[in-house]
C-alpha cells in the first residue's frame, strides 16, 4: 500500500484525509474491529439497496467481516474490496452535511424535513466536515472543487476499474461534496468513467465539475454566500477557478 501523492513526512489525522492518504486510512482501519468498521460502513448504507424507487437498484457488495483478511480490511478504507454506485455515495455524504445523520433518497420531491437515522455522534460529523472542506483547499488534493462565494467540502477517487476479476489500467475518477459548509444544502456526485483528456485523478478531472454544477445549483436555488471574501478568482474563459495565496 502507497500513496500517490508523497508526503515529506508524518500526517495529522487531518492530512490523511486533505491529502488523500491511502497508508494513513490503511492504519486507521486495522486500527478498528473489524465488525465495527463493517458496522459503520453498513450503517452508511453500503451494501443495502438506497431505496430510491428506481427498477432495478442494487446493493453494491459489502462482504461480512467475518470473512475479511488484513489486507483486505486495509483496502476497503479507501474504496479497493468494495463496490457501491454513486446514489449510495451521494447519500453517505449527506452524514456529513448535517450532524451524523444519514437521510433517506428518493426521486420524488418531497416537502417538509426529512428524518434521518443518526451514525456517527454530531461533533465527529462536523470534525469530519472539517477534514473534508480541507481537502478542496489549498495542500488539499481539491482546489478545483473551489465555487466563487461558498464555502465547499468533498474527497477526491480515483480506483482501477475491474474487469473481471482483475484491477485494468482503467480509472473511475470521482468528487463527492457538499455546500456551503456553513449550512449544507445540497450533496453533489461526480464520477468521471475511464478519464481520456490525460488526467485521471479525481480532483484533476471530477472536481472541476462538481464546482461547475455546485455553483449553478447555489444559485438557482438562491442560497446566501458564505464566503464572500474568499480572495476566488474566476478567469474570463471560466476554465478553472484559482484560490489567490493569502
């Protein structure tokens, strides 16, 4: 286990997330029970249908504990051992918006609050969303999730595509996010399949268009700025958004 982006020397728990660390998550999850990283991940809604409505979903593959080996726990931290669409993403993040809840999906539109069921304590959900508004700041892996007047927070993914029972030289490249991170009001789900334009890390090529689709969202949907003075400068062109050094 390695990580793509190097790192000069130890990381805070913080930097293992900002900076997309597979080691560090590798030694957060042999850290833990194995069933109760199972729990957790089961609770998140992996491996269980999202119940949207939709014909035809399925559950993913989330294999018991009982059955995984070392290696494998360590590579199910960061997405390898593991399958899952991007809905169940999607809704997984939508514990991290609000205070440890995750939140029912569905295709229909609803009205009024929707309950949800409580995974995490609230004060580990917003240290988390901590983590992940790092993440798309500068050192973070992200910057290009960035949207001009909003505080925003994700994680980047980038695996191997399998094909058959083999990882191809093949990528899903990812970014899942949510705004503002003042007051969360949407989650937003990007997955990018088999990148071609000669990148193929998540925050290279799926994060420039969650900050495009963020963006428009936020203000169709007339949501206040909450980082106004956020020093984001947007080129004439559009094609990238830059955070100036402060």
């Amino acid at each position: 286990i390695r990580d793509a982006h190097a790192s000069p020397g130890p990381l805070t728990l913080e930097q293992v997330i900002q900076k997309s660390s597979n080691v560090g998550t590798a030694k957060l999850a042999l850290a833990l029970p194995a069933q109760r990283m199972w729990q957790t991940l089961s609770d998140a809604g992996f491996g269980t249908v999202p119940k949207t409505g939709f014909p035809g979903e399925v559950s993913g593959r989330l294999r018991p504990a009982k059955s995984w080996k070392p290696i494998e726990q360590a590579t199910i931290s960061y997405g390898h051992g593991i399958s899952t669409n991007l809905v169940q993403l999607a809704r997984a993040y939508t514990i991290f918006a609000t205070d440890g809840e995750l939140k029912a999906v569905t295709l229909m539109k609803t009205s009024g609050p929707v309950a949800g069921a409580q995974v995490i304590k609230p004060e580990t959900a917003r240290a988390v969303r901590k983590m992940l508004e790092m993440a798309t700041l500068p050192g973070g892996t992200a910057p290009k999730a960035q949207v001009v007047g909003y505080r925003v927070a994700g994680k980047t993914g980038t695996a191997h595509k399998l094909e058959g029972r083999t990882y191809a030289d093949k990528y899903l490249s990812s970014f899942v996010g949510f705004a503002p991170v003042s007051a969360p009001r949407i989650v937003v789900a990007v997955m990018i399949d088999e990148p071609s334009a000669g990148q193929h890390y998540g925050g290279a090529v799926a994060a420039p268009v969650f900050s495009a689709v963020t963006g428009a969202a936020l203000r169709l949907l007339g949501v206040p700025a909450d980082a106004p003075s956020n020093n984001v400068i947007l080129p004439a062109d559009g094609a990238e958004i830059i955070r100036e050094e402060t």
